[in-house]
C-alpha cells in the first residue's frame, strides 16, 4: 500500500499543477479589483414614489446575476447543440463563469448593503448543483460521449437534444426551471424519436445519456419545487417603474423587461425608479470578440467570451437608474444587443 | 504484513483477481481519476487524438478495482451490467463499490482482505544458513532476546513429551506463544520444547464448567471451543495469544474484579519431572508440585496439562470516569472491589505528568451488545492502533493529546460486547512496524493496595528523573495467591503495568536496566515485588527480597532437578548464582 500512496500524491501533486496551469486561462475578466462601483450608485432611495408592495431591494439587480446565468448557460447550449452536439460542450468553462462573476457581482454589494443571507444561500444551492451536474456531465462527455461522438447532430437524439434544450431555455425565460414538463419530453424521447437510423451507438448512447438527465432532473425538479414553495413566495410577474414624467407603470418583469425598457427609452421616456429603487441597475450586452468594453454613463463590471462562440462577448456592466434610458439608447443606436437588464 | 500489502501496484490496479476493502477502492479511485486527468491533459496538449491511448488502461482498471471490491461483497463481476439501466443502475453500483462493507468471512473469490485468519504467532525457532546442524535461534515477541538452543522439538502427544524430557541428556528451556520478553523461554545450547502443538481439548464439562487442556492450546482456542456454551474463561490476560502452559508458569492475571492471579482458577494440573515421571497435582493433591508449578517458570517440571474453572459468558458495558491519582484508592474501595456486577476494571495513569487517571469499568448488563461478533474478530492490521501508540510516545505533545483529546473521544462511544470478547485481543495491535530503532516493552510491579498512593509517588518520580517513555501504566486489582512458591501476589495487591518505549542499542538497553532496579526497589521498599516474564535486570538480591520463597522453590528443584536440566534465562541468571 505504501507504493500505491506514493502514487497517489504524485498522481494529486500532477493534478493540482495541472489545474494550476489551467486557471492562467480565465473564463471571466473583472475589470477592477473589488468594487468598482462609485458608492453614490449604491444609496438607497430614501423616499421612493412607487408603491410599498412593487419595491424590491436595490441589491438584487446584483443578486440575480448568477441566477441568470443559469438561462444564458443553457442559451448556448441550445444555440451550440444545432451545429454540433453535446459532447464537446465546455461544461467546465461554464462552471468557472458562474463561480467568477459571483464573486465579482458580490464584491459591489458586500459593503453596501445588509447581507441576504436567503438569496446567497439559494444561489450556492443552484451553484453547487449545477456545477455537480455539469462536472458529472462533463467527465461524462469524456469517457463515454466521446467514443460514440459524430461532431454534427445526426443522430435523431442529438438533435432532440438540441430541441429540449431550446425548449427549455424560452420556458425558464418566465417560469422557474423546476416547472419545466420533464416527463413528457422522456415519454417522447422514448415515443416520438425513431429508435432506428445510421450511427446506431450514438442512438443508444445518447438514449441513455438522455433518459438520466430527463429522469434526473425530473426527480430534482420535484424536489426543489417543493423546498421553494415551501421557503419562498410565489414572485410577481411585473416591475413597477416610475418615470420621470411622474406617471407608474407595470413592465414585464424578467426577461420581457430590456425589450420593453429599451422601447420606452427610444420613445424619450427617462426612468425614475425601477421597483422602487435609484441606484445602480445591472445588464449584460452581446458584443463581438474585439468589440467595445465600455460605455458612458455606465461602469463595466466584467466581461465574459462566450465559451461556446469565441466571435462574441458577454459585457456585464451597471449604471444608475436616471442614466438607464441614455444607455440603452446608446447601445441600440450602436446595434449591440441588451441580453438582459436585471430588474431586481 | 497482510498478504496484499506485498503485491504490486499494477496486480491490483490491473488484475480483477480477489478482493479489496472500501478504503482500498477509494485509495484507488484517488489515484486512478487524478492520473486520468494529468495524463487527458497532457496528452490533449500534444494533439486531441493522442487522449485515446489511456482509454483502454482507464477502462481495464476501472473494471479490475470494481470487480475485486465487487467480490469484497461475494458478488461477480456480472453486476457491473447493471450500469446499463440509466438512474438506479450506477446508483447501486456506486453503492456497492463505495459504501457496502465486503462479507466478514471470506467468500468464493478469497478470504476478507481487513480480517486476519488467525491471531498473532512468533514464528518458528529460526534456522541458521548454511549450518548442518539442528542449531536454532529462539527469540521472544521483542525480538531483543535472540538464544541459541541446540534444537526443536515439537511433541504432538504427551507420551512424546515425557519421552523427550526423559532420555534427553541436554538441558532443557520449554516454549509456547513466548510472549514473555526477557529469554525465560530459552537458554544457550538447551534444546528447546515448542509446545505448540499439544492444543487439544481433553474434556469439557459445561455443566460442572471445567474445561481439560493440553497446556500447548492458547485461550483463544478455548474462547472459541466454549463460546457456543455461552461460558467464558473464569481468569486469562488481555490478549489470547498466550499459550495456557505459559500463562500459568508465569502465573498471568487479567482485569478480573473479584479474582487474581490464575492460580486461583486452576482446579489441577498434570506435570513432567525431570526424569519423564508425570504427576497430577492440585491445591490438595501434591500441593508442594502444583504450588512450584503454576508461577514457577518451569523451575521442577513442565505444565502438560491443566484443569480451568469457567464462568458465565456475560455482556459487559464500559463505562469511564477520569480523576486525580490521589482519589483513586478511595474511588476503587468504594465503587469497585465490592461490586460484585463489575466484571472488568484497569485504571490508567496519564504520562508524562502521572497527575491524572482514567478508571475503565465494565459492568455486567443485559444490553444488545454493539458489536456483531461474540468473539473479538481478527484484523490483518491495526493502522490507526499503530498511529495512536507511535503518537503518544513520540512527544508530550502525543501524550497531552491522547489524555485531552484522543481518549475522551474514544471513551465517548457506547461500548457493550461479551466477556470473551473482552478477553480477546490481539497481541498484533500492539506491534510496532519495525524494531531497528525502538520497540515497546512491558514491565510490571506490584504493591498491596494501601500502598498505592506511596508507590505510584515514587514511581512518578523516577520515570520523570530518567526521562523514560512511559506510553501507559495501567493499574489492575488482584487478590492475595493461594500459594504459589513465586507468589507476586503476597496479599491483595494493586499491579503497576508499564508500557514503555526503549532503544534497541545497547546503550538504551543498559539505561533501562538502571531505571528498572531503581523501580524495583521503590516496589520493596512498600513490600511489594516485581513481575518476572520481563527483562531479568534484578539482581540476585532483589529477586529473592521480591520472592522469598524463591529458597523454598530451589530446594526443591535441586531434589526433583539434580542435574538443572529445566533451565531458561531466568533459572541461568537467579538459580545457577545460588
């Protein structure tokens, strides 16, 4: 045994240099160290105009960001999956993204505001499984996926892989992920995709690979569904938005809102409050690989390459809330898509 | 060493031949992942396509190691098919690899690779190379006593026995388990008698609970032939090993409440004198025979075999108390020695400041045991045993940390098994990996019961004035000896047990001599004496003020041993000076 545990630690000494070598090529680029945000985009508002039941606490716009990785993640995949499958997806590239811009998105908040200990609990649950299910994924692709890979989606499971993966991205756009119907995609797995075609291992492989995920999933859904209703309140599906103009208006919440926010922005609308808050508002733009970083009358957080599209780039930056209509002006007029505007 | 620890990495790695325990997977599953991942990188750096080469050594010992921990639970490699059904398939198999213990006996595909298939043996007498002869060199568990004897021999019957011992003209040194550490099993150029092999049981009543032995059987033996009668040995020592023969001639004792010595449960015994003659001998039947036998160190004559009292097998819980050492007397008069459901009791001394104890009691109950096994099951190694001892005896930092935190841990779980299991340890715990630097060695004294507090001063004292390592001194009760000529037990007395860490330079060695004859006197000075079966650095004058009848034993011998043919080291050193 002596032999085999000096094997061991050169195997976990290799290991751990390796995986050393590995971190000198981030996944996410902060711009600075710590906060980069001025502290005056972090005051609260002391007498907010909209109503007590439509405010949310300022530092959610921050908050959410992990959560909201957890859709852009399975965006590209969905997006990845129709020209090549699964198998050679960076899972663990996505892994170190959610981790990193957590901490980055936290290191503007820590100081500004009274700790939320139910939301950093729920972001390390959805963290923690995530990251367990796409490692399991990941070293799964490898010894396994791999033998049977075709690179292209041939496979009639492939590519229903890349259908219930876009499903399931434009459902949890407005539903929570644990609503998504599950056992009707295994029933149809299993009903609707011809058990017969070329790459014959592929099929079978991939059968396998997708009857645990949609079982698995299922099973967790079940369970996260219950432990939520049990420990948080059903959300409401607007934002409440005061504009400058002095008049209250109900704005899609979610994934709807940059659309409808950057409308009433090239109408001329300026905001006022956006659930009750004037402080800084987060959002994420798309931009080409060498495209610009940063913007007036906003700050840039961090940026993101897109781990499945090296020609793009995820900008996530922030900026108060009376500078938010000047800004998605700004980047309409320059044709850079908002992905998101995180609406607390 | 335990037969896998011999073979190479690459037969458990790649070979799906026998079984390997959890911790063996997972320090395999340890090496075997980080490896895959040094290598998928490296490789990957060259060129994607170079990854696929250790795909076929991942997948072989991946196979390998989960089918040997797959044979651990007497199951065929067949069960890895269960991967193929998504969810619970590799749920199980995960189960099966990582968690479930393998079965405790050995199975169709090998024996249980944690268990050990029987207790710890010296081996036999060692051969010399190259020499013709039927020289051989005889050494004890300390492996510090080697003696060269002119041969072995082995009866299997009595009547062979009392043939050897009759026409022999050489002298003769007798042997069992020879777990006694200072050469009292051999002597230069004897012939030495291993008594191993006369292990039978002659009779076994249990309902008069008397069991007939060749003295060449270990209790083990015995806790096994009387464990199904629910019966248990009524007096033995800790640990099984022993061969009966020897622990009667040192007349050994345990951590019995209520008894003593071993003399006090042998009913009788049968002897071989000097000239071959055998002679049975009880308290009341050639009472001066059985009382210069049992205790004696083959001083007149070899122990054949011998008549044992049994008692009930009953459970027994531990529980704890840890208290100043000056309380301690006073604690055992008035919570141990009348209470008659105490069936075990050892108080240890904490080193290095000697301050401080921790009185162990087991008392009778009718609780489910917590363990699964009646008798003490068998382990082919004791890592963490080795670590705790190694530990406490390195610095006093070891010794603090057993006395705060190590035993306060291990004394915290709830404890109940039978008697006999309680009685059954393995001498292998207590083995070091290796005695070229050190070893652990016993000594033992023995004071009358109000003596204690006097004793145990002086004693504190002189292993703090020689800086010896004292990993443990153990304290046990016995009552007064019915009459051995080498009675250590003169009244009722309290036993010191020394557990200490010595050199094995020769420097060391002497060092240890000194501090014992220190100690020994500190023993007389109460009116106590000092155990025999250790290192014999008395000298002639404090054995025979620690053994006054020792006048008595060898007049005796000179009348049935006229040619001093029993000998061992301890006759060479006390009787021959005479």
């Amino acid at each position: 045994m002596k032999r085999l545990y000096a094997l061991i630690l050169a195997s976990l000494a290799l290991a751990a240099g390796i995986a050393l070598i590995q971190t000198r090529s981030p996944t996410t680029f902060a711009v600075g160290q710590g906060r980069v945000l001025p502290a005056e985009w972090l005051q609260p508002n002391p007498n907010p105009a909209t109503p007590k039941a439509d405010i949310r606490p300022a530092d959610q716009t921050f908050l959410t960001f992990p959560e909201w990785f957890l859709v852009f993640s399975p965006e590209e995949q969905a997006l990845a999956f129709q020209n090549r499958t699964s198998t050679a997806f960076p899972f663990m590239a996505h892994v170190a993204q959610f981790w990193q811009s957590y901490r980055i998105v936290n290191d503007q908040i820590k100081d500004a505001f009274p700790v939320n200990a139910s939301y950093h609990v729920m972001i390390c649950v959805i963290g923690v499984s995530t990251t367990v299910e796409y490692a399991l994924k990941a070293t799964y692709e490898a010894l396994v996926g791999r033998l049977t890979d075709t690179g292209a989606p041939i496979t009639a499971e492939d590519r229903y892989n890349a259908e219930y993966m876009a499903d399931y991205v434009a459902f949890i756009k407005d539903h929570p992920w644990y609503e998504f119907d599950y056992s009707t995609r295994f029933k149809s797995l299993w009903t609707s995709t011809p058990l017969v075609g070329g790459s014959f291992m592929r099929k079978m492989e991939r059968r396998y690979f997708l009857t645990t995920e949609l079982i698995a999933k299922l099973l967790y859904a079940k369970l996260i569904g219950f432990g939520t209703h049990q420990a948080y309140d059903r959300p409401l599906p607007t934002t409440a938005v005061v504009l400058v103009k002095d008049s209250l208006v109900h704005l899609p919440r979610y994934d709807r809102f940059a659309q409808a926010a950057g409308t009433l922005a090239a109408r001329g609308e300026a905001f006022k409050e956006i659930a009750g808050n004037t402080s800084a508002i987060l959002l994420s733009v798309l931009v080409p690989a060498y495209g610009p970083t940063a913007f007036e009358d906003s700050r840039t957080l961090f940026t993101q390459p897109l781990a499945s599209d090296p020609t793009r780039k995820r900008v996530v930056l922030a900026a108060p809330v009376p500078f938010l209509d000047r800004l998605l002006v700004r980047l309409g007029q320059a044709n850079l898509p908002v992905e998101h505007v995180f609406d607390y | 060493m335990a037969w896998n620890d011999k073979l190479p990495v690459s037969y458990l790695l790649f070979t799906p031949k026998g079984r390997i325990n959890r911790f063996t997977y997972w320090s395999t599953s340890v090496f075997i992942w980080p490896s895959f991942y040094v290598l998928f990188n490296l490789l990957g750096w060259l060129s994607p396509s170079a990854t696929w080469l250790i795909y076929p050594p991942l997948f072989w010992a991946l196979y390998c190691t989960a089918t040997k921990r797959l044979h651990d639970g007497n199951r065929s490699a067949h069960w890895l098919w269960m991967l193929f059904l998504p969810i619970a398939g590799p749920l199980v198999i995960i189960f099966l690899l990582g968690f479930m213990k393998g079965t405790f006996q050995g199975n169709r595909f090998g024996p249980n690779p944690d268990a050990a298939p029987d207790y710890f043996k010296n081996p036999d007498a060692e051969k010399i190379p190259n020499l013709k002869s039927e020289e051989r060199i005889v050494n004890d568990v300390t492996q510090l006593n080697p003696v060269l004897v002119s041969k072995v021999a082995a009866p299997q019957t009595i009547e062979e026995l009392r043939d050897i011992i009759r026409t022999t003209d050489k002298f003769i040194c007798i042997g069992g388990g020879r777990f006694s550490m200072g050469g009292q099993t051999a002597s230069p150029n004897a012939l030495h008698i291993d008594m191993r092999k006369l292990d039978k049981v002659i009779a076994f009543s249990p309902g008069e609970r008397t069991i007939k032995v060749q003295a060449g059987i270990r209790w083990c033996d015995i806790q096994k032939h009387v464990d199904a009668h629910d019966l248990s040995i009524k007096v033995m020592q800790t640990y099984a090993n022993f061969t009966v023969g020897g622990s009667l001639s040192v007349n050994c004792h345990g951590r019995y409440i209520g008894l003593g010595p071993v003399i006090l449960s042998v009913r009788s015994l049968d002897a071989i004198l000097a000239n071959g003659d055998l002679v049975h001998a009880s308290p009341t039947e050639n009472p001066d025979i059985f009382f210069a036998c049992v205790g004696c160190y083959n001083a007149i004559a070899v122990i054949a075999q011998v008549e044992l009292d049994l008692e009930a097998n009953v459970a027994v819980r531990r529980s704890h108390v840890k208290m100043r050492r000056d309380t301690y007397k006073q604690y055992f008069f008035s919570k141990v020695r009348e209470n008659k459901d105490v069936v075990f009791h050892n108080g240890d001394i904490y080193p290095p400041l000697y301050r401080n104890m921790r009185a162990v009691i087991w008392i009778r109950t009718v609780e489910k045991p917590t363990v699964k096994t009646r008798l003490m099951p068998l382990a082919a190694a004791y890592p963490l045993e080795r670590y705790f001892i190694g530990a406490f005896s390195k610095s006093a930092f070891g010794k603090w940390r057993r006395e705060y935190l190590i035993d306060p841990l291990v004394f915290a779980v709830k404890r109940i098994h039978y008697r006999n299991y309680e009685a059954g340890y393995d001498v292998l715990e207590l083995e070091p990996e290796s005695r070229k630097q050190c070893t652990y060695v016993l000594q033992e004294y023995f004071v009358a019961v109000e003596k204690f507090d006097a004793f145990s001063t002086l004693m504190a004292e002189i292993f703090q004035r020689h800086k010896v390592n004292v990993i443990n001194v153990s304290i046990r009760h016995a009552k007064a000896d019915s009459g051995s000529l080498l009675a250590w037990a003169k009244e009722e007395v309290f036993a010191f047990v020394v557990w200490y860490k010595q050199g094995t330079a020769d420097a060391d060695k002497g060092a240890v001599a000194v501090w014992t004859r220190e100690l020994i006197d500190a023993a007389l000075s109460q009116g106590g004496s000092y155990y025999l079966p250790y290192q014999p650095h008395a000298t002639a004058e404090q054995f025979h003020r620690a053994y006054p009848r020792a006048k008595q034993l060898f007049a005796l011998k000179k009348k049935l041993d006229p040619s001093f043919k029993f000998r061992n080291v301890l006759w060479d050193t006390y009787y021959k000076a005479d």
